[in-house]
C-alpha cells in the first residue's frame, strides 16, 4: 500500500526540463497511487513561486523527490525531503 501524499491546495511538480513522457509517468503515478487530484498538479520548470508549505515534487530520471517547502527566501527555496518514488 503506498501512502497518500497530505497536501492542501496544488502539488509542485518540478520537471527541469525532462521528456513529456516522463512527466506523464510522473503524473499518473501521483493520481493514481498517491491520491493527488490531476487538477491541483502545477507543472513547474524552475523552482520559483512555490509558496510555504506547499508540496514540491522533483522529477529525476528514475524517481520523485517529494519534499515540502519549509522556507522561501530571496529566490531560494529549502524543502526537506519527505519521501522518494520510484519510477518503475
């Protein structure tokens, strides 16, 4: 059993630049297996205007970073990791 993602509002999802493919693979996996709403999934390309406590999802060639944003400042943004998924 995989376990549903808590969040409120939209989930982050942070491509830097990898193939539609993947994405969509990215995208169904966080629907399908971990509860996230298709419509509150905000594709991002570069980590900018991701509000506190929001849910940023890193796509990596072979997984998911899910992390959730603890502070931004002057551009940056630090979020812990939660969780990895793998993308197999």
């Amino acid at each position: 059993m995989n376990q549903k993602i808590d969040y409120s509002g939209q989930v982050y999802l942070y491509s830097s630049g990898m193939p539609l493919d993947l994405i969509d693979l990215a995208k169904s996996k966080l629907v399908n297996e971990y509860g996230v709403l298709a419509e509150d999934i905000v594709l991002i390309e570069v980590p900018e205007n991701v509000p506190m406590g929001a849910i940023m999802v890193t796509l990596w060639p072979h997984y998911l970073s899910v992390s959730k944003v603890k502070r931004v400042r002057d551009g940056s943004i630090y979020a812990p990791q939660l969780f990895n998924i793998d993308l197999d």
